[in-house]
C-alpha cells in the first residue's frame, strides 16, 4: 500500500527517510567493504562517507522547491492561469522581473532568489566547468544516459519517468533530446549570465519539474514513505554528480584526460545549475573527496524494487535512436552510424551483468568503438594539453559537433519544457 503524502511538500517530519532509502541495511555487507578498502588503497582516502552526509543525503528525499512551488500555486493555478503565467515569466526572463506588470509576490520572489548569486559562487570557476564539460563532448551525452540506465532500478528515479511516459515508448527520443538541449544551453560560454539561454532553459525546466511533481503526488500508487517526493533534493544532486565526478572519471576510459581539479571545477559549474534549478542543498560536495563519498553512499543505499518500469526505460533507450522509415539517404546514414556508436558507449560503459539481464542489441562489434578511439582521443588530448592554442580550437571543435550531433537527431524543431497542459488534466 502507497504510503499516503501530506497536504503540503513542507509538511514532512523533519528528518523521515525513505524506507527504500537502504543505506544502513547495506553498509556492512563484506563487497562493500572490499570495494571501500580497494578504493582506499589505490586512491589513499576512504570513499565511505560520515553519518551526517548520510543523513542529510537520505532526508532530502523528502525535500523539493519550495519557492518554485509558491509561484505554480498562485500565478498557473491562481487566478491568472497557465497562459498569462507563462507569459509573465517568459518576459521576466528576458527583460528582469520589474518588467512584469503588477508581478505577484511569488514570482518577484522567485527572480529575487534567481537573480542572488549565492556567496559560495565562483563566475570564473563555473565557466572553466563549464568548458571542461563541452570539451567532453558528445561522448559525455551517452555517458550520462548510460549511467542513469543503471540507476532505473531505484524506483525514486524511474516511477516519475515511468508515470509521465516521457521515457519509454515513442516518446523516449524527444525526452532524451531535450535533456541534451538542456546540457548544451546552460554549457554555452555565457550560457548562464543574465538573458542567456541556458539561464532561460533552466527556470523552465524548474517549472516543469514542479507540475511534474505535483500530477506524480497525486496518483494513488506514488508510495511517499518508500520514495520520498518525485524529483526531490536528493535525487536531484545525483543528477548534477552525472555530469561531473562520474564522467570525469569514467571518461578516462576513452582517452579524455581530466584532472581532479578540472573535476572539481564542473562540480562547482554544476552546483550553479542546481542552485539556478531549485537543487540548493547545502551539503553538496566542494571537492573531489566530497562527491566520491556522495556517490558511494548513492550506490551502497539502493533498493533495487523498480521492477518492470525500470526495465522498460532501459529498453526504451537504444531503439530510440534506431533510423526512422523513409529518412533521406544522407541522414538514414548518419543515423546508422549513431545508433551504432550509442550501442557501443551502452555496451562499454553499462555493466555487462545489467545489459545481459535486459533485452538490447547486440553489443559486438560495436562494443569494439570506444577503445578503438581511446588512443586517438588520447593522442588529441595530450596535443591540446601542451600546444598553445589548441585548447581554444578544439572548444570550438568540440561546440559545433555537439549542435550538428543535436540537430541530426531534431532537426529544426526546439526544446519545449512545457508540460503544463498535459500536467493540469
């Protein structure tokens, strides 16, 4: 039996952690500990986080966007209605809060908390994350896809996905599309100053996310006590760990040659975009020691309990970009060879023990294109390292593939992170 929600997200007790939340249950159990120990050898410092992190890590489950929920309740579910409060943001976005006419209070406190840099904030650190994640890229688009189909066996990520249909089926591509557009507007140089788009991308996702999870509390099969709240605090941060530490690391595998400080430094570009989302927790990890013990404690507490929704969202994720039926020649090659290639990032990077458990393509030979470009990657990395000027140039490089990979997939057609009708009904 789902376990019912309170009225209000902030009418949670303070300190409730989910029942599926396994931290406690697993943490002495022998692998574990052998991993620990390994870790703490090859790396000379324990990846096993203090029992306050935890704590705060598994509370958050029960914690949201409290001021982003304000504003949906009086401007979209008010009076003035999802057109005229789309509206409203859209030109506050574009022209500042004191722009908007008679602006209710819930939205001016919505900019005030958008607009405050926050004093951990670091502009020259966040750019250099920045960059250091466009220089991964689209190799770090299948990465980051790829380790969030190992973690739809926790049902705290895969129900919302699963309940809202935007990542299986048919419309698995188009969700996918959009999380990339999402990545590449606010990894823009600039893409987060004031009036630019990644900054614009990101308070409409954040929007998205509140109808997002208010039509998820409301189903009768959302279980409150053994999840939390749909798209909470605490799964959201491991949402921003997938584009920094994780990659960070595992991207050495193809050649990318990525140092702990520049690590360190997509965490802090990162923390910006959640802070800019609504992901405000103040136990984020500042450095690299901080997010492996996070990251530990992530893996070590789940459940595994998604069941068949979770495999369906894995299965749903390589056939998405299988070649559509009458494509022109040039782009039915093009998709050819894609889906070829993130059949081989998902065959290198997922354990083999979950893709043999699941139904996907078969792996070989494509499994064979990440190592047969490590060498090359590597090579190119060592050049940018120490020829000056290369780094510039292959920014560049790297900016275009990325938007000619996203618009071979898209097209024309934009991003829209505007589920609000669909989310009112």
């Amino acid at each position: 039996m789902a376990g019912k929600a309170p009225a209000t997200l902030e009418a949670a007790a303070a300190g409730k952690v989910p029942t599926e939340f396994r931290y406690w249950d697993r943490i002495g159990d022998p692998r574990v500990q052998w991993a620990r120990r390994v870790w703490r050898g090859v790396f000379r410092f324990d990846p096993q986080p203090d029992e306050e992190l935890v704590r705060a890590f598994a509370t958050a489950y029960y914690q949201a966007d409290p001021v982003a929920e304000a504003f949906v309740d009086e401007v979209y579910l008010g009076e003035i209605g999802p057109k005229a409060g789309r509206a409203m943001l859209d030109r506050a976005l574009a022209h500042g809060v004191d722009s908007v006419a008679d602006a209710p209070p819930s939205l001016r406190r919505l900019f005030e908390e958008f607009e405050t840099a926050p004093p951990w904030l670091d502009p020259e650190l966040v750019e250099q994350g920045a960059k250091v994640f466009r220089r991964w890229g689209t190799s770090v688009f299948s990465f980051a896809t790829t380790s969030t189909l190992e973690m739809y066996s926790e049902s705290s990520i895969t129900k919302p996905l699963s309940y809202a249909g935007g990542y299986a089926g048919d419309k698995a591509h188009k969700r996918q599309l959009e999380t990339v557009r999402f990545w590449i507007d606010v990894s823009e140089p600039g893409g987060l100053d004031a009036g630019a788009r990644g900054r614009q991308t990101a308070m409409r996702v954040r929007i998205m996310h509140v109808f997002i999870r208010r039509k998820l509390m409301q189903r009768p099969e959302w279980d409150y006590d053994a999840w939390g709240v749909p798209i909470s605090v605490g799964d959201a941060t491991l949402t921003l760990m997938g584009g920094s530490v994780v990659p960070g690391l595992a991207l050495w595998s193809l050649g990318h040659q990525t140092t702990i400080a520049e690590i360190e430094a997509t965490l802090h570009f990162w923390r910006y975009v959640g802070h800019l989302l609504g992901v405000q927790p103040t136990w984020y990890p500042e450095d690299f020691r901080g997010a492996v013990r996070l990251m530990f404690a992530a893996f070590v507490k789940r459940a595994h309990t998604a069941g068949a929704d979770g495999e369906e969202l894995v299965e749903s994720y390589l056939p998405a970009f299988a070649p559509k039926p009458d494509t022109p020649w040039a782009k039915r090659i093009r998709d050819e060879i894609n889906y070829r290639v993130q059949i081989g990032y998902t065959g290198f990077w997922l354990p083999p023990a979950t893709y043999a458990r699941h139904r996907m393509p078969r792996r070989f030979p494509w499994v064979l294109h990440p190592l047969l470009q490590a060498p090359v990657v590597f090579g190119a990395e060592t050049l940018r390292r120490t020829v000056p000027g290369l780094d510039a140039v292959a920014d560049r490089v790297q900016r275009s593939r990325r938007e000619r990979w996203y618009r071979n997939e898209v097209g024309d057609r934009d991003a829209e992170f505007t589920p609000v009708e669909e989310f009112r009904r």
